[in-house]
C-alpha cells in the first residue's frame, strides 16, 4: 500500500498530515502540545496544577510541559483518562451480561472542552540537558540513586515498564533528581503509543510556537474516539479543523517563560545564545 492510500485509509494518519500542513512544518524535530487556546505553550497556571503526572516535581517547586512529537500523541494522551476502565466494564457484564452495553461507561468530550483546547506546532528552547530516559546508563544511575525506594515499590529493576508506569513516587522522583542536576527536561516515551515525547522543566525550558497551530472539532476527535470507546458530546461541524495563529516570534528569539509564573498571553523578546534544542 502506497502512503497516500495508508493517508486515505487510516483516518489518524490523514489528520495528522492535515495538522503538519496546516501547522506550517517541514521539519521531524517540531514538538507538539495540546493546551489552553489562550495560551498552549504555556506552563499550566499553579492555581490549576494537580502536581499528579509522571514527571511533575513532588516538592511542587517547578511545573512540568509535556508535549509530544505526535499531534495524534497529544490527542491520545488528553483523552486517555476519558476511556471506560476494565473494572467498570467488568461491573456492567455482571450487573447486564457479557453482551452489555458499556457506553454508559463512556467519557465525554464537552463542546466548551474542544472549543477551548488548540493543538500547535513549536520548537523548544532549553537552558541544560535532555535527558534520555530509555538511556540504558541513565536508568542504571538512576537505580543506584533511588534503589530503596524502588525496592520499596516491589520492583527488581528500572526498566521501561517502571518508568512508563503509574507509580508516581519513582517517577517524579526521577524528575526531581535530574532537576537538581540541572536538566532542562526528560525525553521519554508515551505509554500509549510508544511515540517520543519531552516533558520540559519550568525555568530551564520552553516553546517558541512555529507556524501555524490547528483547533479542531468532533468528526477529528471521533477518530480518537473510535479507539477509545468515547462518547463525543459535541455536535457536528463542516469544519472540523480551523487554523489558530499562535504568537508570533523570530527564530532567533522567542517567548521566555524562564521566570513566569502567570499564564503568557503574548510573545516576549529575548536575545543572546540561541539554545533551541534538538530533540
């Protein structure tokens, strides 16, 4: 199959290829992030932090970006939480039998939830490393640092399950050492997926947004959906993809979020070395 039949075939393909393009991007290293259309770039505000994701900082000392090289990723990872779990399904088998409806169970994406979220394309700035958490050396370090508590948790061994996995006091602790290291940020990889993604220190790192981001509508969602069981609770638009104009910058300077602590509602101007990162 040609890929602009497995385009035409795959309905996630061809909405991420319709994102890219209107996103303006030729490059692989663009980075993508799914937030608030007031600002998606942005550090979520600390009033609204849950300091509850895999690498966010246990002490609540700095906030956490994660963005992805996938817009499908992005997508993937906001809606996850919406899908019906295997305990809840379980409970409607026994209470309606196995052929039951679990739609019920379902989440629901509110039309105020995709009027509100825009997905853009950026490139990332960084003040230290990336560090690479599939790094075979990086987890063994890592073990040695923080053997008791792993040990503690019933685990032999640092492997790729334990740091994808839910346990949160070894992954944000993980987070916390190489912040104290001076790590600008983790790479590391979706749980969802197995795509690329980078979770980006507050005060070490940021997005400069490139081009042109997308809004989108239910019939793209439904595509995630489809997958996730979920129940879309928008109604139908002949648009489902419109294009959003994030802040413009250069690309030799850009928005520096380094010492924010509000939301960022327009493009600041900085000079000096450029550290956008390859990542």
């Amino acid at each position: 199959m040609t890929a602009q039949r497995a385009t035409r075939a795959d309905p996630l393909v061809a909405l991420e290829s319709e994102l890219k393009r209107r996103a303006g991007v030729s490059t692989a290293a663009a980075l993508y992030r799914l937030g608030h259309r007031a600002d998606p770039l942005g550090f979520v505000p600390r009033d609204v932090c849950t300091w509850r994701h895999r690498w966010d900082d246990p002490r609540q000392e700095y906030r956490t970006l994660y963005c992805a090289r996938s817009p499908a990723t992005c997508l993937r990872e906001a809606l996850a939480d919406l899908r019906p779990s295997a305990k809840t399904i379980a409970e409607l088998q026994a209470l309606y039998g196995g052929d039951a409806d679990p739609r019920g169970a379902f989440g629901v994406v509110s039309r105020e939830w995709v009027r509100s979220h825009a997905l853009v394309a950026a490139e990332p700035w960084v003040d230290g490393p990336l560090v690479d958490i599939d790094d075979l050396e990086v987890r063994a370090t890592l073990l040695r640092r923080h053997a008791a508590l792993v040990a503690g948790h019933g685990m032999d061994h640092l492997d790729t399950t334990e740091v994808c996995g839910r346990v949160r006091a070894i992954t944000q602790a993980i987070s916390r050492t190489l912040w104290e290291d001076g790590a600008a940020g983790i790479r590391y990889r979706s749980n969802l997926d197995n795509r690329p993604c980078v979770a980006l220190f507050e005060g070490r790192a940021g997005l400069y947004p490139i081009g042109y981001g997308t809004t989108f509508g239910p019939r793209s969602l439904q595509v995630i959906a489809r997958k996730y069981n979920l129940q879309i609770n928008v109604q139908s638009a002949p648009d489902e993809l419109a294009a959003y104009e994030a802040p413009p910058t250069d690309k030799r300077a850009g928005p520096d979020r380094r010492q924010s602590t509000a939301p960022y509602h327009g493009p600041e101007r900085r000079s000096g070395v450029d550290r956008r990162a390859s990542v």
